[in-house]
C-alpha cells in the first residue's frame, strides 16, 4: 500500500531529505517547506521505502501537491 505525502500548504521547498529507495519510520523528517518565512517541517505518515520524490530544493509548491509517495 503506497501512501502519498501532500503539501500541507503552499511555499517553496527549502530541503528534501530523503530519496528513492530510502527506509523511513513513522515521524521521520521528510522535508522542509518555507511558507511566509517559517521553515515547516514534514514526516512520515508511516513507515515504508520512498518509492519516488516529485520535488527538488527551490521548488514552489501549492496545497494539496504531491511531494513524494511511500510504498
């Protein structure tokens, strides 16, 4: 069961801190998105393997983007 990791809220990527075929746990951190100057930490829904990244370091994302799925 993959599960898909969603922008919370618009702003731009700042870091990503996993790739493809990376095990994370429960809570670990994703990546971190700047909105209105606060850097806004993401985590893992669950644990699993990041099975594909859809965002770089500078990106601009909206609400309800995708950022990246763990199967």
């Amino acid at each position: 069961m993959a599960n898909e990791v969603r922008a919370p809220l618009d702003g731009t990527i700042r870091t990503v801190m996993v790739e493809f075929g990376v095990k994370v746990e429960l809570d670990d951190e994703l990546l971190v998105i700047e909105a209105m100057k606060m850097e806004n930490l993401i985590y893992a829904p669950r644990a699993g393997t990041v099975k594909d990244v859809k965002v770089k370091a500078g990106d601009r994302v909206h609400f309800g983007d995708l950022l990246l799925v763990i199967g």
